[in-house]
C-alpha cells in the first residue's frame, strides 16, 4: 500500500516535477524558506542548501522502503539517480531503486531490477565498496525466481552462475556476512537443481528403467556432490546397479550411505542389502 504523501511537503511536489524548468534542489530550497515562516512547521526541517537536497531524498526515500511504499521509494532515489550525478549516495540510490522492486516481487519488477543491477555493473568497477553488493542482488534476484523441482530450473541456473560469479570475484573482500549468505543461498539453488534431477531419475527407477535412472543418479554425484540429500541417491543407484547383477558396484554406494549418512530412513534397508551382496559375492566366506 502506498504511503501517503502530504501535498504541501515539498519533497513530493520535487518527484512530481519531472520535466519542470525548475532545478529539484532550487526547488527544495524554496520550499524549505516557505516552511520556515509558519513557526509550526519550522522544525520539521533544518536549513537547507543545494547540497541537502540528495540526502533528504535519500532519507525520504529509505523511509519509503521501511513502510513497504516502492513506488514512492522508488520516486526519491531516481531523482538522486537522474539529477545528482555527483552525489554520493548515487550509487546507493540506484540499490535502493532495486531493493524497491524486490519489495515489490513480480516477474515485471525482477526485470526491472536486473536490468538496474546490471547497469550498476556496467557503471561502476568491481573495486566500487557496492560492487559485492549488486553483484548478489543479481543472484538473488534469480534465487527469488526459482521454481518447484519438477518445473523448469532455468533460474535454478542463472542462480548457480551469479552466486558462483559473487563468490569468485569477492570472497577476499566481500563482507563476511554477505559472503555467508552467498555461500548459503548457492548450496540450496544447487539443491533445488539436484532435487529436479533426482526426481527425474527417480521416476526412471520406479518405471524400472534403470539406464536411464543411473544416468541421472550418477550426474548429481558427479556435478553436485555436497548435495544436501544425497543418500537418497546413494541408496537408488546401488539398488538399482545391485538389481542389473553389478553387486561389486553397488556395495561401496550402500556401504559409503551408510557411513555418511547414520541417520537415514534407508539405513535399514541399506544395511540388509549390504548382507545380501556380501553373501551372494561370497565376501564372508572363509
């Protein structure tokens, strides 16, 4: 819901005059002289100068974001954006018009903020102390995106990409918070990744075709091998690989579950399945 914006502050008659001859900062020093005459209202602000003018916006602005308003957020830190190109809160207005849309979390609204992310990049070099940043912003915006494992995981991908790109150019002077994060929304978009295939190869399993469910189970190992729910996959391709006759290759995988995993729901499964191949390979014999 969009806040309310008195008609007499002048900030909110600023963001309705794009276009006006009058300059934005002129604009606020007259109202800011308007203001200082009714003794009620001279509080409300301090004495302004042409150089106030962007961190009231700013102010205004981040008020905006707080009370969940985007758009009139969004208002604010454009005017930073377009009419203060020397100011210092550029390049932190142009997040905030960002994090506007990300409030606003719909398909439209995530173009819009990459789009504006990835003109931040082109702007502004990887040393820029906001670089790391809106290069996460560009992986969560992705990340915000991802769908169910059984649907399409294109932005499953771009995730993986952009996080992996974070990680690479920043980990030695990103923050470390922010760098945690990364690593920690990277681990579930290659969960979500790996949880799509193993459907899949699970589907192939319970339709008994066993090639193709190989392939899929082996393919997480080979691509994704912290996968948070790789027991499962141990436990599949083993019973699979042990029901085409390839005993010698399936009992590490039972036995590798086994050790990783102590807890696992196919713990006792696993454990009969490894008796039954160490007796048909004659492993206990004398």
């Amino acid at each position: 819901m969009a806040r309310y914006v008195s008609s007499r502050d002048p900030v909110s008659r600023l963001g309705r005059r794009i276009g006006c001859g009058l300059p934005a900062a002129s604009l606020l020093l007259t109202c800011a002289v308007a203001l200082s005459a009714c003794g009620s209202r001279q509080a409300d602000l301090p004495p302004l100068t042409e150089a106030d003018a962007d961190g009231i916006l700013f102010e205004r602005g981040s008020q905006a974001l707080e009370e969940g308003a985007w758009s009139t957020a969004r208002e604010y830190f454009a005017q930073i954006r377009d009419n203060y190109p020397q100011s210092p809160l550029r390049a932190r207005s142009r997040l905030g018009i960002v994090e506007s849309y990300e409030g606003e979390g719909t398909d439209i609204a995530y173009l819009s903020a990459l789009s504006e992310l990835r003109e931040f990049l082109r702007l502004y070099p990887p040393t820029h102390e906001l670089a790391p940043e809106a290069q996460f912003k560009v992986g969560m915006v992705y990340f915000n995106q991802m769908r169910r494992p059984e649907r399409d995981q294109s932005e499953t991908r771009s995730a993986i990409t952009e996080f992996e790109t974070f990680i690479e150019l920043y980990a030695e002077f990103a923050d470390p918070q922010l760098l945690a994060e990364a690593r920690e929304r990277l681990r579930e978009a290659r969960d979500r990744l790996s949880d799509s295939n193993y459907l899949v190869g699970r589907f192939y399993y319970r339709l008994r075709y066993y090639p193709g469910a190989m392939d899929r189970f082996r393919e997480i190992l080979d691509e994704d091998p912290g996968y948070t729910r790789r027991d499962a996959v141990y436990f599949h391709l083993a019973d699979a690989l042990a029901t085409v006759g390839r005993g010698p290759e399936a009992l590490p995988l039972f036995e590798r579950l086994v050790s990783e995993f102590p807890a696992t729901e196919f713990l006792v499964d696993a454990n009969l399945r490894i008796e039954e191949l160490k007796v048909s390979m004659d492993l206990d014999g004398p």
